[in-house]
C-alpha cells in the first residue's frame, strides 16, 4: 500500500538508483525531477544498491516513482503503448473482481431493514441538570481544604 510517510525514503531509493544509470540515461531525465528527489530525500534514509538489483527489496512508492520516470523519460513510444495498455488491462481486471465481489445488484438482498428494531430498543433518557448554589459551592471548597490538611 503506498503510504505518504513513504515517500521521502522513496525519493532517496530513486536518487540512489538513478546515479547508478549511464550518463547518456540519466541526461533523459530532467534536471528539475532529480533536484526534487534530492531536495525531498530523507537523508538520514540509508539506502545501498546490490549488486543483485532484481532481488533488492524496494519501498511500493519506489517502485512506482520509477515506472513513473521509466513511462515518461527513458522508454520508447512503442514500450510506452505496451506499458499504458497493461495499465488499462489491469485496471478492468480489477474493476471486474471488484464487482464479483460486491455485487451491487445482490449487495441488500437478504438483508432486513433493522432501523425500526434500533430505534424500539433505544431509550432515551433525560437528565435534568440542576446547578448548583453558589454559596453550597463555597462550602464544598472549604471543606475540601479543610480534608487535605
């Protein structure tokens, strides 16, 4: 789940990998996006890159920043295509479990309607508030000093 807090680490994450890239890679992308990720990085985030990068364990946000740079700076318009109709695929994949799921047209059936059976089994019960007398007041503040002594 991609989470807010994340996102600092993340930044870090990307910035590291991206330093790793060949120069001719890295021109790609604009200057403006890598100064965000390093104005915005946790610095105190320490984040190594192995040698086995496909096994390495990356935050979701990373890994989303980095489909990010991927679809609009590095890949060609055909990878471009492929990636946005994956999406596409995904998204009505989704969508379809969703609604197996919930079906909204079985979502209330055999359901009762409970409200009335709530509102019989509530009672209400009011309180008269009553305030007190200044002067009972008084008294009860003496007496309360009188007992701490």
């Amino acid at each position: 789940m991609i989470k807010e807090e994340n996102y600092p680490n993340a930044y870090k994450e990307v910035y590291v990998i991206l330093q790793n890239f060949d120069k001719s890679e890295l021109e790609l992308i604009p200057k403006s996006f890598i100064d965000m990720l390093k104005n915005n990085m946790n610095e105190e985030y320490n984040f190594e890159l192995d040698d086995n990068f496909d096994k390495q364990e990356l935050l979701q946000e990373t890994k989303t920043i980095l489909s990010y740079v991927y679809l609009n700076y590095l890949g060609t318009e055909e990878e471009k295509v492929k990636i946005k109709q994956k999406f596409k695929q995904d998204i009505l994949k989704n969508e379809e479990e969703k609604t197996l799921k919930y079906n909204p047209n079985e979502l209330f059936n055999g359901k009762t309607d409970n409200s009335n059976d709530l509102l019989k089994r509530k009672e209400t019960q009011i309180k008269k508030y009553e305030k007190e007398n200044f002067f009972i007041k008084i008294i009860k503040k003496i007496i309360n000093l009188f007992k701490r002594k």
